[in-house]
C-alpha cells in the first residue's frame, strides 16, 4: 500500500520530478561514460607500455632485473620451457639478450641500450616493429642490422642504411666492437627507447659479447595484462632453480600505480558529479514535503506512525533512484557504446604524451568494464536515499495539530 | 686529486713530479704558487712504457700488454699488444678529451661526457681518471694530516664548486725515497672505496718510481686491476704532433 502510494506521490508534480530525474539520469549517464573513457586511457596506456617493450611476465635470473649484470644469463633453451597450467592466455614469448653500450657515427657518440631479439618471435610479444617510421624491421638469419629510436638516430645523424659503430663490453672482459648498417627507424613517443635503444639480431649479439646460446630473459605477452600477476605466479612455482618470472609491475611501477590511482580518482569523479545531483534530489524532496504538510499531519492524526511516513518519503526518492539509474545506465550504455565503436580521434590537435613511463595516444576511446556501470549505478541509489534521508526526518517529526493547521 | 690521476700519472711516468708536489703543497702557506711551479715542471717531461695489465673482476679475469707514450699531462697514447683480438685499440688523451681507435672497424670514436664515468679498457680505472689527472691542483685543498720520520699522509678535499666524484682522498708518500705507498678513497659519506698501491719501487734513469700499481675496487670483492711497468724511459723526444688521431690509427 505504501510502496503504490509513494509512486503515485513521485507523478504528483511531474514537472518537477521529471526534472530531477533528468539530472540523476544525465549525472549517471555522465559518469558511466567518463569512467569507461577513462579505463579506455588506462588501458591504451597498458597495452602501449607493456606491449611495447617489456611484455607482461619476463622470466630471468633472480639478480638480472635489479642491475641488468651482463653476467646474469639463461640458456637459450629458457625460452622454450614448457608452459605451466593455468596459463591460458599467452600470445607470445621471446628470447632477449642485452648490453649497454656506446653507438657512434660520424656526429658523434651516444650511450645505448643494445638488444639482441629473435627478428620472428620478438613480434608475437612487443609492437615495436609497428612503430616504425623508416625502413623495416630486422630480418630472420640476418647480421650487424639494427633497427634503432629516432632521436638516437638524429642525434647521431644517421638515417636509413647508413653505418654505426657499436661498442661494449663482453662477457670475457674484451672490447666488443663491431658495425652495424641501419635497417630501420622507430618512433615510440618513449624518449628512454627513442633516444637510447638498438635493437639488434640476438645471434649477432651473442657473438659480439662472446655469449653464445646465452640469453638474459624470456619475456612472455598474455591476452589481458591484468592477468600477468597470477601467470607470473603460476611460472615461478614450475620454474627450475636460477630463473625468476616476474610481472610487467615490476617493470613499470608506476603503471602498477597509475591502476591503483585509477580507483581512487573513480571514486572522486563519482563524488563530484553525485554531490551536486544530490542536492538537486534534497531540494526536490524538501519542496514536496514542506507542499504536504497538511497531508502528513493528516496521515498522522489519522493513526499513521512516524516511521511509516519516513518511510513513505524515502521509498519516495528511492523509486527516484532507481528510475534515475535505470535510464541513466542505459544512457551510458548507449554512449559508452558509441565511444568503444567510434572514439574520438585527437590526433589532428594533440600528439602521444609520454606520461610516468607510457604513451597516452591521442583519441578519446572507452572501454566496457562491469565495474565502471555497477559503482556510478548503486551509488546513485544510496546518494538519493541519503538525499532523502533529511526531508524523510523532518516529516516524520511534524506535530500533527501545527500540521493541520498549516496553510 | 682522482685515482686516476695517479693511474695515469705512473701510466705516463709521470707519477713521481705528481708525488713531489702533493707533500710540499701539504705544508706550503703559498700552496697556488707551488702548484703553479710543480705545473710547469710537467712540460717537456715525456716518457715511454711497455706495461702488463691485469684485470680481475668477479666474472673473467684477463691480461692486456700495452705500448703508452705521453708528453707533459696533457698528451697520453696507449696501444694493446696482446691478446690477438685487440691488438692495435688505442686510446689518446688530448688535454680533456679521450679518443678510441678500434683496428677492427677502423674508426676512431670520441669518448662522449656521458661515458667518461666508465670503465678503460675493461679495467677498474675510468677515462674520467685520465682526464681529471691534469687539474688536480685545480680540484681540491691539501692538508697534512700526519707526519712521520718516513712517511706523510695528506688529506685532499674537493673544492665546494669542484665537479669530482670523490669525497675525500687521502695520500700516504714515502719521504725516502720520495714515492707514493698508498692512495685511499672516500665517497661523499666518507667511506673508503678504493684503494691504489704501489710496489717494486726502482731507479730508472735518474729517477725513483713504484712500477708496480695495484686498483683495488673495495666495494667489488676480488676485483683488482694490476699495473705493472716492464720498460720504462723517460725524457725521450715526442712533440705534440704525435699525439693526434692519425697517430692512434698507425698499426
């Protein structure tokens, strides 16, 4: 009886409901589709860091991560261990040998990061071959190619099958020099790759540092990075002694801190929009209570307890919440939808922005995340019934004489 | 004044004018004018060396034999013998700048600022050390700290605007002959990192000089570099002209 008498009570000034509605609805809206352009950025950002240069899980010997020892390798044959079970969702895995170094040609000299990759498997785990903006990537059973990043080569004015010189250090102490023609050229919007990595065949790399069916780590991609932790996991409990798998957080820190962060602001953003959509729903409420004054002393005179008309005010707003939701969900379903399928292409106004280690691209675009329509969903029920908390009060305590006799 | 300084200074030969000069600035009240004396006592002195290197480090272990020149503390060349693989790389010294040649791609390579922190030639000794080894003087203040009837130990301490990378070293010298024992040195926080020694002092020419250095990286265990001087000569004739990047190429 309650619960027909307080819908029939929402229609009693349509207008105004209407338009409360229409801001819980647009609010709701709103924020569904912020959330998901949001996850949408978090997730290029995943994908263009992870994917470009350190994969998601990397197996590796225990001390390699933290000094990258030229003296910390695997045997070539790491990169063919077999998978343990549970792993369901590898694309891809690649052996990587590395050096530092100095790259020099006829303008000058710069500090590198040489790494030696299997020119067929290397794609099947990072995109760099995509990245290219001159010449072509590095080819099966070729030697001394390198495909370098585009500040290196403008810093050391070379282009397109001119010749570098590379030195290093080898594993037995000697000088390792040697020369490399370039084959290709990439641009990353990442200055540490553009500016200082070589990408080089690993069989000549081997030679070069006298390391020969040496590798330093495997690194393996997965189909959703989020799922690297567990799969990182589920390695090490099968890795024999001497090799470590580790996620891609160890990697990039701060992307592990940016979804953290992303939470977070979730809730902000959701607090921000809610408050003021709040106030609207408390404004709306009051002004139908205050309206009914008589009715309520009516009601109460009449034997109703105060709890039922408490309760009678937020099943009220609670009806408001979830209509408001209702259509605000499919609102932001139908524009959320509209920018996973279309977007919005920036880049005629912004270039990539390299932001704590990853590449923002320059679109807007959302992705579907369950969480990002539940959270902006159930919130808007709670924030309309706390709105209505006030003016539920405020009924319920009326005297019932000074009621009746209000104008 | 840098370890390398010294590295270098018995590189060339020139290590024992080096050794003189720290002691006297030591208790000297006009320290600049000394060194300014000690600085132009440098020109003119040339030298010659067939030398033996040895690197240990935690992962290989090798032994280089090398040919060096130097004019003054300015000038430095230094060619490997042995092994086969490198023989013929080549490093000049050039008042700040320091040069690779490579034989085996024939190309000649400027050692960037970037790169001067790292290692010569594989060995616990850094490029940086043979260039800072010509502003000594420049770098930091000399005190005794102690003086005995055979021996000094004198503290250096980098200038505050000085660009080093040592917090504090500090020099023991033998007083007869007058030749460095021991350098120690000290890192920002004042801890000992590295040591140079120096052994098998000899008469060459009319000169006394340790022909025997040892770099012994502390915070590396079992890590050493070992050099040791198995022809010295000193005052031979080089000019400039030597010393040029056409030099370093020649086989």
């Amino acid at each position: 009886m309650l619960t027909a008498l307080a819908f029939r009570n929402l229609w009693r000034n349509r207008r105004r409901t209407l338009l409360t509605l229409s801001a819980m609805v647009v609010s709701a809206a709103l924020l569904i589709l912020c959330l998901g352009v949001y996850a949408g950025m978090i997730d290029d950002m995943l994908t263009t860091t992870t994917r470009l240069y350190h994969g998601h899980v990397v197996l590796a010997a225990p001390d390699y991560h933290a000094h990258r020892t030229l003296h910390a390798h695997l045997p070539e044959s790491a990169a063919d261990l077999p998978t343990p079970a549970g792993v369901t969702d590898m694309v891809g895995r690649t052996p990587r040998l590395r050096a530092f170094g100095l790259l020099s040609a006829a303008a000058g000299s710069q500090p590198v990061e040489i790494l030696g990759v299997d020119p067929v498997r290397e794609p099947t785990v990072t995109t760099l071959h995509r990245q290219l903006v001159a010449g072509r990537y590095l080819q099966a059973g070729e030697a001394g190619a390198a495909v370098i990043g585009s500040t290196l080569a403008k810093k050391l004015g070379v282009a397109v099958g001119g010749e570098v010189v590379v030195v290093t250090q080898a594993a037995d102490g000697s000088i390792g020099n040697d020369l490399l023609t370039v084959r290709g050229i990439f641009t990353t919007g990442d200055s540490r790759h553009d500016g200082r990595l070589v990408v080089t065949p690993l069989p000549w790399l081997q030679q070069l540092l006298v390391l020969d069916g040496r590798i330093h780590e495997v690194v393996i991609a997965v189909a959703n990075p989020l799922q690297a932790f567990a799969d990182a996991d589920r390695f090490n409990a099968v890795l024999p002694a001497g090799i470590e798998a580790r996620d891609w957080g160890d990697f990039l820190p701060e992307m592990r801190e940016a979804i953290v962060s992303f939470d977070v602001s979730r809730v902000i953003i959701a607090g921000i929009l809610y408050f003021a959509t709040a106030l609207g729903i408390l404004n709306t409420c009051f002004m139908s209570v205050m309206e009914r004054t008589r009715e309520f002393g009516l009601l109460l005179a009449s034997g109703m307890r105060p709890w039922g008309i408490r309760r009678l005010v937020l099943l009220e707003t609670l009806f408001l919440g979830l209509i408001g939701s209702a259509v605000g969900l499919l609102g932001g379903l139908l524009l959320t939808w509209y920018m996973q399928a279309v977007g919005i292409d920036l880049s005629g106004t912004i270039t990539p922005i390299t932001y704590a280690g990853s590449t923002i691209l320059p679109r807007l675009r959302a992705v579907f995340d369950p969480g990002n329509f539940l959270f902006p969903v159930v919130m808007l029920v709670v924030v309309a019934l706390v709105a209505g908390f006030l003016p539920a009060n405020r009924a319920a305590r009326l005297d019932p004489v000074a009621a009746l006799r209000e104008e | 004044m840098s370890y390398l300084t010294l590295a270098s200074r018995l590189l060339t030969g020139t290590l024992l004018t080096g050794a003189l000069l720290l002691p006297r600035a030591a208790w000297s009240l006009d320290l600049a004018a000394l060194i300014r004396e000690v600085e132009q006592q440098y020109h003119g002195t040339s030298s010659h060396a067939l030398t033996t290197m040895q690197v240990r480090t935690a992962n290989w272990e090798r032994t280089l034999e090398m040919e060096a020149w130097s004019l003054g503390r300015d000038y430095f060349l230094v060619r490997i013998l042995e092994p086969a693989k490198e023989r013929g790389v080549a490093t000049l010294k050039r008042d700040r700048e320091v040069w690779n040649y490579l034989p085996k791609v024939d190309r000649t390579i400027k050692v960037p600022p970037s790169m001067m922190g790292g290692s010569w030639m594989g060995s616990h000794i850094t490029n940086d050390d043979l260039v800072k080894a010509s502003h000594v003087e420049e770098d930091y203040t000399f005190r005794l700290l102690e003086e005995t009837a055979d021996h000094w130990l004198i503290e250096c301490l980098p200038k505050p605007e000085a660009a080093v990378v040592w917090g504090k070293i500090v020099y023991r010298l033998s007083k007869q002959p007058r030749v460095p024992e021991q350098v120690d040195y000290y890192d920002e926080e004042q801890q000992r990192i590295r040591e140079l020694r120096f052994d098998d002092v000899r008469r060459v020419g009319d000169r006394t000089v340790p022909l025997k250095l040892t770099v012994t990286p502390l915070d590396k265990p079992g890590e050493q570099t070992i050099l040791h001087y198995r022809e010295l000569s000193f005052d031979i004739r080089l000019d400039q002209g030597y010393f040029n990047l056409r030099a370093l190429q020649k086989h």
